[in-house]
C-alpha cells in the first residue's frame, strides 16, 4: 500500500464524534478534506446525547467467558439491562452468533489486547487534539468511582479490576465509609466502590462535536449536508454517490456509525456492525448532586454531571435503527435515578435514545477496505466513540499518510471476511 501524498482530496462521511476528529487529524495532515452527513453534525447519532466520559480503563469486550447464560438471564428478567425486540431477533441472530464467538478463549483475550491499544491513553489523546482544536477547556480530568450494593457482585468485579490494576490503569478500593464521604447525596446502599483514575469527562457531547466541527471549517475543511447512498471505484480513487450524482475523491473515509453497513456493502464488504440503543433521563439544574462520573455495577447504568444537567443513562437493547423507543426503558431509568440519587425522586428529565455502532468483538475498524485500497474504515467504536475517537483520528491519519496498515491489524475489517 502506498501512502497517500499531501494535498489530496478525502471525503469523509459521517460528521459525529469519530468522523469530526478524523478530518481534522487529515487536514492537519495537508489533505483537502470533505465532510458529509445527512443532517447537522453530531445531531443524529450518539455523539449527540452519550454520557459525556472519555475512558482510559475500560478494556473488557461486552461479550464475555459466560455470556451466553448471562445475557439469557439478562433477557428473562423484565428490569435487566439488556433487551432484543421479538420482532428484531431474526435479524440481529447473526451478529449475536459473532459475539458469542468472540467471548471466549484466544478472541476474547485478542479483544481485551485490542482495547488496551484503544483506551490507554484516552485523556491525554483528547487533552492534545482538543487544545490543537482550540476547545481543550471542554474536558476535563475526572476519576470515576465504580459503586457494587453488595460483597457479592464486588467478588465478582475483582477480577476485572485485578487485571486493569496489573495493566497499569491506576485504581484503587473505597468502603461505604469513604463513599458517603465522595458522595453524600448516594443513597445509602453501596457496600464497595472503585475509584478509576484514568477517566475524564466533558462539559457536553454535542458541544464537543460541534466545536471540533467549527475548528475544522475555520481551518479549511468543506461540508455538504447530504446523504451518501454509495460508493464506487472512481479509477485509483473513489466516487462518493449522492441522489445518483458522483463526486470523485482521491480517498474515501466511512465514519458514519451503524449508518455505515450499506456503504460497506455496496463495496461487496463485510461491515457485522449492529445499532445497540441507549437510553438516558438528563435533568437540567441538578448536576451538583454528584461530584465525578458514576459507574453502577449492579445496574449498568452510569450518572454524569455535565453542563445541560445530571445525566442517567446506560443499557442495551439490540433493536436496529427503525424501530420507536421503548417508553418503558425511560420508566425504569427514572426508577433507577431516584433509587440511587433519592433526590431525583420525582424530577423532570430530558430524554434521548441513541443508537451506538457495535461490533460483535467490541473492538473497531479503523482500517484500509479490503476491496479498493482507497477506502478506508472508522467505525464500530460502541461505547467508547468519545473515548476512542483522538486516538482513531491519529491512526486514520497515519494509515493514509504512511500506509501503517500491519501496525493496526488489530483493528482490520479483514478479521470478519470469514
């Protein structure tokens, strides 16, 4: 593969977190860069509404040694935190057959190995492509606690928290005692609790795009609001296809979320990225109860306190992109809200839905196609989008400007061509 040279023309579809950090780590590079999404930039998807955390230890895939049982009981219980639609399961069955795969043995220590390579590091990435862009104030540093209701499900994190500890994610172990003491506005239910060091979070998701966004207009980066309904070879580039019109780039860059998948088949690619919809209650006015990010284990839930209020949200519904919101999962969110921060109990709250790209592994693509050596991959990143999206923008520079495709192998669209 050979590098791209300075002063090409990339496009680069999908303005949301990952595709706004990507075109300004190409346009810093001197490539002339054109974004494109279907509406205004970080709106449509969960670079709008997610909880606002950049995560330094989260190393673990979702699919784990055990999940098949888990995830069963997970289902089977009416106020678990994972749900797949009867009307959705048909569907979603293969992409679960690729999880279940991966969640064992070799392919789940590959994805913990693999996340280590994304996460370590996660702050300091944001820190400095963020001050390049001129919005570093917008982050800031802020050790999460982790919080278990009980010695069981604490004996039963341990592990997890052994390994981030021999990685060298620095944590370390809080009682109740401390705990009321970080947060005195918890209910009185938490028996243990974590402190993560490597964290941080923001003053607003959506803010964040958009000034990445504004950054890179003010520094030359074109935009067209516009739908891409397919790509096509374009001689050694690539045709962007909007409403049958072509558009030819030198290289193409698919950063459009779950929104990526007909892209990738268009170009007879194997893209197994499935919507895993989030749920969240945002209450404005109340961010002060809480002093960092919170991280309930027991609930799977997290609470953040950012600039447009408290935000309570987490979950897993595997439910695909057309489907309506479940109105119940709010419900139960608000329930949740006012177990945990009893002054909740009762409070008004925003809510959103949002569909996070996930791959079957938990690990992204950020890679050279393997079917034109022009298109180039930056999706998947599931929970992690805000978290992984500096580091993904530093990688996609590198692999189109100096062709580092074995240094990220890892991360190929080719470990799913089976």
């Amino acid at each position: 593969m050979r590098p791209l040279p300075p002063n090409a023309t990339i496009a680069v579809i999908g303005a949301g977190i990952v595709g706004t950090s990507a075109a300004f780590a190409l346009m810093e590079r001197g490539y002339r860069v054109t974004l494109f999404d279907r509406a205004e930039p970080g709106r449509t998807g969960p670079s709008f509404g997610n909880a606002g955390h950049v995560v330094g230890s989260g190393i673990f895939p979702l699919a784990e040694p055990g999940i098949g049982l888990t995830g069963l009981r997970m289902l089977m219980d009416p106020e678990g935190p994972l749900k797949i639609p009867a009307s959705y399961l048909g569907k979603v069955t293969p992409w679960l057959w690729r999880f279940w795969r991966s969640s064992y043995g070799e392919a789940y220590e590959r994805g913990i190995r693999a996340l280590i390579g994304m996460n370590r590091g996660a702050v300091g990435d944001a820190e400095a492509l963020w001050t390049r862009a001129g919005i570093g104030h917008m982050l800031r540093r802020a050790p999460a606690l982790y919080l278990y209701e009980s010695e069981a499900s604490w004996m039963a994190a341990r592990s997890h928290w052994k390994r981030r500890i021999d990685e060298g994610f620095a944590s370390h172990f809080v009682d109740e005692t401390a705990i009321r003491d970080l947060e005195p506005n918890l209910a009185p239910i938490f028996a243990r609790g974590v402190i993560s060091d490597d964290w941080g979070i923001v003053t607003d998701p959506f803010e964040v795009v958009t000034g990445l966004f504004h950054a890179g207009r003010q520094r030359g980066i074109a935009f067209r609001e516009a739908a891409v309904t397919a790509l096509a070879p374009d001689g050694e580039g690539v045709a962007v296809i909007i409403d049958g019109e072509h558009q030819s780039f030198d290289a193409v860059l698919v950063a459009a979320g779950v929104w990526s998948r007909p892209l990738a088949a268009a170009l007879d690619e194997k893209l197994p990225i499935e919507a895993e919809r989030g749920y969240n209650i945002t209450f404005p006015g109340r961010s002060g109860l809480i002093n960092r990010p919170l991280v309930f284990g027991d609930r799977g839930v997290v609470a953040t306190p950012l600039s447009p209020g408290l935000r309570v949200g987490g979950w897993t519904e595997l439910g695909g992109t057309e489907l309506p919101p479940n109105p119940a999962r709010w419900r139960k969110m608000a329930e949740i809200s006012s177990a945990v921060l009893p002054e909740l109990t009762g409070a008004d709250g925003a809510q959103w839905m949002g569909h996070r790209p996930s791959m079957p592994d938990s690990v992204p693509v950020i890679s050279r196609s393997g079917r034109h050596p022009a298109v180039f991959y930056a999706v998947g990143h599931g929970h992690y989008g805000l978290s992984q999206s500096a580091k993904t923008a530093k990688m996609i520079a590198e692999l189109v400007a100096e062709a580092t495709d074995d240094r990220y192998s890892a991360y190929s669209i080719g470990r799913f061509a089976d």
